[in-house]
C-alpha cells in the first residue's frame, strides 16, 4: 500500500513513518489515496507495545493512547500503518479499504470479531466483541500471510451484542 495525502500540510510525517517524537498534533485526521486501495482516512496517534503492520488497535480520544485490539474491547478501533511500538507516534487508518492482522482461516465478507491474540481478528462469532462498522474483503493471506483486506468506516468494539 501507498498512500499518498490529499491534503498536504507542511510537516506533516509519511502514513508509514513512525517517530520517536510527535510530527503534527495527535489526533489529527487526513485523508490519502492508493492507486489500488483507493481512499481512506488515517488518525495520527501514540503507540503501545508490540504493535506492527497491520495491529488492530482501540484508541482513547482523551490523550490519543492506542491498546491492542482485544476480547472485550471497548472503543474506537483503528489499523496500524506502521509498527508504532511504545513511546512512538504514526498513522492508523479508521476508513477506507485498509490491510489488517487476521487469524488463519480468516474468509472473504466475513464479520469481524476481537480475539484473544491482541492485535488481530477472527470471523469466529464471539458475543460482545464484534468489531462494528467492519467487514472482511478477503480471505487471510492476501494480500500476504497473516494479513487479509477489510472496508471500514471507523470502526468501533463496545463489548455488546453482536449482532
């Protein structure tokens, strides 16, 4: 994937970079183009441990603080575009047709749920932790392992009902 910013700010840090400090506010919003993925939307926040490519992420609006994607999640979700560990700051997209974790044996249009593997998801129905506003476009494995194609629309998990 490359995304390119539609709307250019002076400074403003490459959807794939990750800084050790931050390069624009957090919490800022911008909208990019793939030639193959087309647009999406992408949030600029802090990141947690052990993220890569791909995590699936809450984010916390108070101080823009991201936590791995979990069973039993509540918030506001969003993909990693860079490996934004701790102590770090980058790109997340919340919409558009984005690349994220997922576990083997992940299939095309399925719904997304949390996982106990922080940081992917699973089609497997789990009540309370379904990942609204989020759907499969492909199987895992494209477009490379471990990895599959969602649409999202800013996403979010409140531990509710699935359906």
């Amino acid at each position: 994937m490359t995304f390119v910013f539609t709307n250019t700010q002076l400074g403003m840090p490459p959807i794939t970079q990750t800084s050790a400090s931050a390069k624009i506010p957090l919490g800022t919003i911008a909208t990019a183009v793939d030639d193959t993925y087309g647009v999406g939307e992408f949030i600029y926040l802090r990141g947690v441990a052990s993220t890569v490519i791909g995590s699936w992420v809450t984010y916390n609006a108070d101080d823009y603080s991201t936590t791995r994607l979990a069973a039993n999640a509540v918030g506001q979700v969003a993909i990693a575009m860079s490996a934004n560990v701790a102590n770090q700051f980058g790109w997340y997209q919340i919409a558009g047709k984005a690349v994220g974790k997922a576990s083997a044996g992940y299939v095309d249009n399925a719904l997304v749920y949390a996982t106990l593997t922080a940081g992917s998801v699973d089609d497997a129905v789990v009540v309370g932790d379904r990942v609204k506003l989020a759907n499969g476009a492909s199987a895992v494995g494209t477009p490379s392992t471990g990895l599959a194609e969602f649409e999202i629309a800013r996403p979010f998990a409140d531990d509710g009902a699935s359906s």
